[in-house]
C-alpha cells in the first residue's frame, strides 16, 4: 500500500547534519534520523529528503506516514498541530510513500521529494512527517483508550524573497548580561526578535574581552551562541540564555560581546556591554584585609 | 710399549672429553632469550613513542645482577634528560606474556636494597639489582616511555621502511636481538596512523507499550494490542492504571543535544479532548482529581514515574507530575495543542527495563449516557525546535 503525491522540484541549502547510517540509537520502538530538517529553497527548485527509519522491534511494524503542518507558539514555546495539512505543503511534495511495513530490525531510507512551485509564496512554512505505528482500529465493549505512538521530523523551509520581510530579518530585542558569583561565570539572556516570515537559526559567538588594563585573567574567552541551533520562528521572540564560565583568576572589567549570524546572506547582529568580574575569593581577601585593618586600629586606639 | 702409548693416548682423550664437557657445562648457564619483542606506541619516522619490551630471562637476575638494553646507533633518539622517571621495570608472575600479571620494581637513579637502578647513557638502558631479583622463566616487561620535553623517545628520521636491531644481554648474559620497522614515506607523514572522521547524526527513538503494574520491566506489546480496556464504568469510581489496568510505558531517547518533549493529544476533534461515545455523549478530559468526591468525571493521564535513564534526564512537566495517583493532566483534543508531558534540553535515554509510565485515568459520573466511549491517545516524540 503505497500511496503518491504528485508535484515536483528540488532544492537548496542544507542545514541539517547529513544522514549516517548505523549512527540511529536504538532500543525498542521505531528509531528515526535526522531529527530535524531546515531547508532554503528557492522557487521552482526540487529536493529529495532522506530519512532513515528502523524498526528496533522483536516484530514486523506497520508504519503509517503522515504530514502535519505545525506551528511554533507562544514565542516559540509550543506547539500547534493544524487539522489538515496547508495546501501549500502539499503543493510541495511529489512523491508521497503513506504505508511502511519494516520486519524486525529492519532499517528503511524513506524518501520524500519535493519541488517548490513557481507560484509559492516567499515565506516560512513548517510541517512534520510522522511516523506513527498503526495498531488496532477495533473497540470492544466498554470505555477504552487506544494508543497510538508516533515519531515526528519536523521540516522548516524558508522560501525568500527580497529585501524586507520576506527575506529574513533579526534583531535584538532586550539584552542583559550580569556576573555570578557563586559559579564565577557571566550570565547572560538574549531576546531575539524575528522581523521576518522566515524560519530563522540564529548562531554565532558570545565572547568576554578583557577591556582594561586593570583587569587580569585571559583577553578573550568564547562560547558558542545557539549551538543546540533553536529556531525563531516568523514573527515571533525567542528568549536565548546561557552562561560563560571564567577561571579563577579572572577579575576586573570585561567587555561582552555577542556577535550573531542568521539568515540566507549570513547577517550579523551585535552587542556589546561592559561587565565587571569581582571573584569571590577576592571579595574574601578584602572582607580579611578590611577585618585585620579594623582590628588593628581598634587594637591601636585601646592601647592608646 | 705400544700398549702403554695406547694407554697414554686413551688417557689423554679420556681427559679431553671430559674437560670439554666440563667447559660446556659451564657455558649452559648463558642461553638465548625465548621470548623477547618490542612493541612500539608508534612506528611512523621522526614521532616520539614508548616502547614495551617483553622478554623471558632463562637464568633471571640474581641479586646485584643486571640488564641492558642497547639501541643502535643513529637511530632512536632519547631526550637529554631521559631517566628512569621514564621507565617502567616490571616481573610478571609466569612465562606467558600475554596472560602474566606483572609486579613493577622500584626504580631510581641508583640501586639500593630492592630499588633498582635504572639509567640512560648513550643508547644504552641499564637496570641494575641490589637485593631484588628476578626468577629465571619469568616474563619480564619494559616500558621505555616517551614523556614531556628533553624525556622524549623519537623514532629515527627514515624516507624507507627501515628494520633496527635493539640488543638486550643480562649479567648472567641471557642474550636476545630485538628487531623493530621504522616506517618511512617521503611523500607522507605519520604513516602508521589512518585518520578516521565520522558525523554521528541525530536520532530520535520512541517505543510506546501498554503493561499492567508498572513499567520497571521490558515487557514489550505489539500497536494492535495497545488499547486500555476499561470495561464498565460505575458512576463515581475512578479507574486508573495499575494491576488491573495498564500503564503506557514510554521508552524514548535522542543523541540530539537540542533535546526532546514527549508530546500527548487525544484524537478527538475539538479543544478538549475526552472520550466520546457512539452516541456523541462525552468524558471530557480536564486536569482534575479524579479520586476527589468534588469530581463527577473525567479523563486524564499523570506521569507515575519518569523510570530511570543511562543518559540525560527527563522532566515531568505540570500538569502531569502530581505524585497523587488519580491526579491526571488534561489531554488536549485535535483543535487544541499537544502538550508536552516529559521534555528534555539535551541528550537523554530511557532505560528499558525502567520506562517512563503514564497513567490513564477515566470516572464516569450518574449523568454520563450510557454508551461505548473511547478515545486514541497520540504519543509523540518531537525534537526542540
């Protein structure tokens, strides 16, 4: 039982890692790679998608293939499933396999191919392929749940246009960035604000830069920003937040910076702000000088 | 006088053999080594390496006995302060090499009571005895290490496969020549060594099954049987999973660092789910108590146990992690959203004999239509987008 969509094209620039195959985790259940798929296309172009999919079951599985267009809400936080899929989606996808049945152990490269009209509007559209296992239909006598599990690949495709919101803009929204004591690291939390009706992963370096002569400890210290690789869905904020760990040595006045690349044509944002690193070991130190200084001058004036 | 000569000559042939087999008594205390080879960390020209060197003395070493090891010249090269801080001296406890146990000495610049003397001097090793000994027959392993500067061990600069013979003599000349490849390529460096690189891509595994009890077992059900039968309700009473009726058990994981939530929805078409009856009657789900005598009804699943992970951890999310048995989360239906039940920011793996078990709870109330109600519970496994 093998079912096709017909359309057809192919695509673009790939963001996800490349498919491996015998890198799946495997334990029971069904095993799905990559777990993610971020595509720019550009109209008219075609793509093949490969997804790996393994049957880790003592069993024969029967998996049913569904698209679920979804969206990212509540500034990126949830989830929301539409009904049906978007009408565009589907414009998308030529070649549709609906039904997999995979003995036990089984590995299967699905292959999804796609082509983006000419007529697509420039924008972001999200949509999932799952992978759901297809059990029992009966109802017997009584109240009863049915469970059905299903894996699912979300697939994000930006298609641009020109300059302006259909092209893909970021911007920063608030910025804060403060020193913590207790674990000798600067903190810092980022509101990104995505401009645009494109799916944007935003990556790039948050670094301290020594920023006096006064201060002591290294010159730079990096750490990567977004490495997980979030997404800021269209039109929407997303809070990153993350921290840079310092050594011990390191104290005086810092310079943050956070530069960040997004988009087709690698835009960058950037920030910079002074922080200043006071260890608490040093605090120690001066609280004991201040402590024997006092003593001292008490001493000094008893005796007088 | 032809007889006394026979004699004289019988004599000294008599005498003759006897003092050559006296001599050859004598020398079979110096035998070849049986056993000797020398494995190198690296065989590629100009790298630093360590060297083990495994051997088998026929005599041992007595006390203020010695062994020597002796490089070639132009070959290898030792650090300029190369000393017995880099040497390992080790006795194993048989004749095998390869199963032996082996003792370490004590090593120091000189020797003294059971601390050997171990020394560098122009490609030549030296370990020397006090008191200590070894047994003769008895595996012996040398480790030449190549530490940090001026305490190197460098392979000679080869541009050919090049073979070097490094000498080993004991003072009770046990004698043995250990032959070594250099590796040499004009055209290549570190030619002992293939880089391999790999990309290990990110997965997403999930296994849903429906077991009574509980989910700290690997007790495995086809889809076809993942169905939980309630049979009859009765007006107030509350069913929940346990011995007679099953938990999901959820085993999932991902080597994805971006993490993964465990999404749940029931199937019903509207914004709250529930079980609907053939005669459109409704259990609405909703987040509630089902044991509270204040409860006419309802539907829900609650996390009973997270089970255990080898990797990561997940969390329970609200309102799904009561630790009160019938104190069940809402399942959204097809017009509302899924809500994560377990997330994780990072990479995480069930264990499966240590499963994630959700349980399901249903109560009717007096007002509930008679009827078959039922409702398909969507468990998804979802990256973090």
């Amino acid at each position: 039982m093998v079912g096709f969509v017909s359309i057809g094209i192919i695509s673009a620039q790939e963001i996800e890692e490349p498919i491996s195959e015998g890198n799946l985790i495997t334990g029971n259940g069904i095993s799905v790679t990559p777990v993610k798929i971020q595509r720019n296309y550009s109209l008219g172009e075609s793509d093949t998608i490969d997804i790996t999919l393994l049957n880790n079951e003592e069993f024969p599985l029967t998996i049913g293939v569904n698209i679920k267009s979804f969206k990212l809400i509540n500034n990126n936080q949830n989830l929301f499933f539409e009904k049906y899929p978007e009408d565009s989606i589907l414009s998308f996808i030529n070649n549709f396999e609906n039904r997999i049945t995979l003995e036990p152990k089984q590995r299967y490269n699905y292959k999804l191919n796609l082509t983006i009209p000419n007529t697509t509007l420039p924008a972001g559209y999200s949509f999932a392929l799952m992978f759901e296992s297809i059990g029992s239909n009966t109802v017997e006598e009584g109240s009863n749940a049915l469970i059905k599990q299903s894996v699912a690949v979300p697939i994000l495709i930006n298609i641009a246009g020109v300059k302006g919101i259909t092209f893909g803009e970021l911007t920063i929204d608030s910025i804060e960035t403060s020193y913590n004591l207790l674990s000798n690291s600067v903190y810092y939390q980022v509101v990104l604000k995505n401009n645009s009706n494109q799916y944007l992963t935003p990556i790039g370096i948050a670094s301290l830069l020594k920023n006096s002569s006064a201060s002591f400890g290294p010159d730079k210290v990096d750490s990567n920003f977004n490495r997980k690789g979030l997404v800021v869905s269209p039109f929407s904020s997303r809070v990153f937040s993350s921290e840079i760990y310092l050594n011990q040595l390191t104290f005086g006045e810092y310079q943050f910076s956070l530069n960040i690349l997004y988009g087709l044509e690698n835009n960058v944002v950037t920030n910079n702000q002074s922080v200043f690193i006071i260890p608490i070991y040093l605090i120690i130190i001066i609280g004991v000088i201040v402590i024997i200084i006092f003593k001292k001058v008490r001493k000094g004036n008893n005796e007088k | 006088m032809i007889v006394l000569k026979k004699k004289l000559y019988r004599l000294v042939f008599l005498h003759f053999v006897l003092l050559s087999s006296l001599i050859f008594s004598i020398k079979v205390s110096a035998a070849p080594v049986e056993f000797a080879y020398n494995q190198l960390s690296r065989v590629s020209s100009s790298t630093t390496a360590s060297h083990s060197l495994y051997f088998v003395l026929p005599n041992g070493i007595p006390i203020g006995g010695n062994i020597s090891i002796t490089y070639p010249g132009s070959s290898f090269t030792f650090g300029s302060l190369y000393d017995y801080t880099d040497m390992v001296l080790e006795e194993g406890n048989s004749s095998n090499c390869s199963t032996a146990s082996f003792i370490p000495k004590t090593l120091a610049a000189s020797a003294s009571g059971t601390t050997w003397g171990a020394t560098y001097s122009s490609l030549v090793i030296t370990f020397t005895s006090d008191t200590d000994t070894i047994t003769a027959n008895r595996c012996v392993r040398v480790v030449l290490n190549s530490n940090g500067t001026n305490h190197t061990l460098t392979n000679p600069t080869v541009t050919t496969n090049t073979v070097y013979n490094i000498n080993l003599l004991t003072s009770e000349n046990d004698s043995a020549e250990v032959a070594v490849i250099i590796l040499g390529d004009a055209s290549a460096s570190n030619v002992d060594q293939i880089n391999i690189k790999l990309n290990v891509a990110p997965s997403i595994l999930l296994g849903v099954d429906v077991v009574t009890t509980d989910c700290n077992n690997t007790t495995q059900t086809t889809p076809i049987n993942q169905a939980i039968e309630f049979g009859n309700l009765f007006p107030g009473i509350a069913k929940l999973s346990g011995s007679q009726y099953p938990f999901i058990c959820i085993e999932a994981g991902t080597n994805s660092e971006t993490g993964i939530k465990i999404l749940i929805q029931s199937s019903r078409n509207n914004a709250v789910g529930g079980l609907v009856g053939s005669g459109g009657g409704l259990i609405a789900s909703a987040t509630n108590d089902l044991n509270s005598g204040l409860v006419d009804s309802g539907y829900g699943v609650r996390i009973s146990s997270l089970g255990t992970t080898s990797l990561g951890t997940f969390v329970a999310n609200s309102p799904y992690n009561s630790g009160v048995a019938g104190n069940v989360g809402i399942l959204n239906g097809l017009l509302g959203s899924p809500t994560a039940i377990v997330t994780s920011t990072g990479v995480v793996r069930s264990n499966s004999n240590a499963r994630i078990a959700l349980e399901v709870g249903i109560k009717s109330s007096i007002t509930t239509q008679q009827d078959t109600y039922t409702d398909t519970i969507n468990i998804t496994a979802f990256t973090n987008l």
